[in-house]
C-alpha cells in the first residue's frame, strides 16, 4: 500500500511538472525596423516617395522664386506707383505666399497618403512572414527588438534570419 502510495504521488509530480514545462510559452525577438528597412519592395517604395517629394518640392521652389520675383519687381516700383496700387499689390503678394503655404501642406499630406499606402503592404506581408515562421518554429510569442521599444534582453532566438529566408533575400 505504502508503495502504490509512493507511485501515485510521483505520479502526480511527474505529470504536474510535465505540465508546468509544456506551458511554458516560447518566445523569440525581432528587430522589425531593419527587417522592413532591408525589404526590397521598401526600397523601392522610399525611392517613389522620394521622387514624389522632389517634385513637390521643385513645384514650391518654382512658386517661391516667383513671389520674390514679384516682390523684387514690386518693390523696385513702389515709388512710382500710387498708394491703392501698392496696397493691391501687397494683398496680391500675400495671397500668393499664402497659396504656397497651403500648397506645401497638401504636399505634407499627399506624401502622408503616398507613404501610408505604399508602406502598408510591406509591413503587413512583413508581419505575415514573421508569423508563419514564429508558427513553424513553435513560438508562441515575437518580441518587436527594434531599437528605442523597450527590449533589455535578447538571449532568445531572433527571427530575422529565418523571416528574411522565408521573404526571399
């Protein structure tokens, strides 16, 4: 009796501890940053953006240029124009700069638009590769390891190697 005792407790101890350790969640580390920063498709989604915000910013130079144009002109011939054309013409110049500004803001957020739909695609075909190679490798959990997030200690496995072998680079 004492022995069937003795088993049945052990038992109970192994299965317990058998337990405790199948529970125990596996976790791995990712630095997403580099990972998107090394994806060709950003590549070349940070060149179109990029060619995108040199066209904007040739369009706002263009304009620039020709209000200090104007305002040269205009200032150069303010002592031989009247008082009330000098005034139109100072409403006329702030119109234009202010034309600029809102132009420069609508070019803010088209490049805000463009990058959010460029972008977009990336991190998600990003994501899904991390989780199908945190799935294959039985992880139950990815830690984001890009710099300024927080991570204090790496000695678990990163993923980066294997998500950038899974996306093809």
């Amino acid at each position: 009796m004492k022995n069937v005792k003795k088993i049945a407790v052990a038992l109970v101890l192994f299965v317990a501890a058998t337990g405790f350790v199948n529970a125990q969640s596996k976790v791995a580390h990712i630095n997403v940053q580099q990972l998107l920063s090394e994806m060709p498709e950003m590549k070349s989604a940070q060149a179109e953006l990029k060619k995108l915000q040199e066209t904007y910013r040739a369009d706002i130079e263009s304009s620039m240029t020709e209000l200090r144009n104007k305002y040269t002109q205009y200032s150069n011939e303010a002592t031989s124009k009247s008082e009330e054309e000098n005034q139109k013409r100072a409403v006329e110049l702030q119109g234009f700069e202010k034309n600029i500004q809102e132009a420069e803001q609508a070019a803010m957020q088209e490049m805000q638009k463009k990058q959010q739909e460029l972008f977009a695609p990336i991190s998600d075909k990003a994501k899904a590769a991390i989780e199908k190679v945190a799935a294959a490798q039985g992880f139950d959990y990815v830690i984001d390891a890009s710099p300024g997030l927080s991570l204090i200690v790496a000695k678990g496995k990163d993923l980066l190697p294997s998500v950038k072998q899974e996306l093809g680079f």
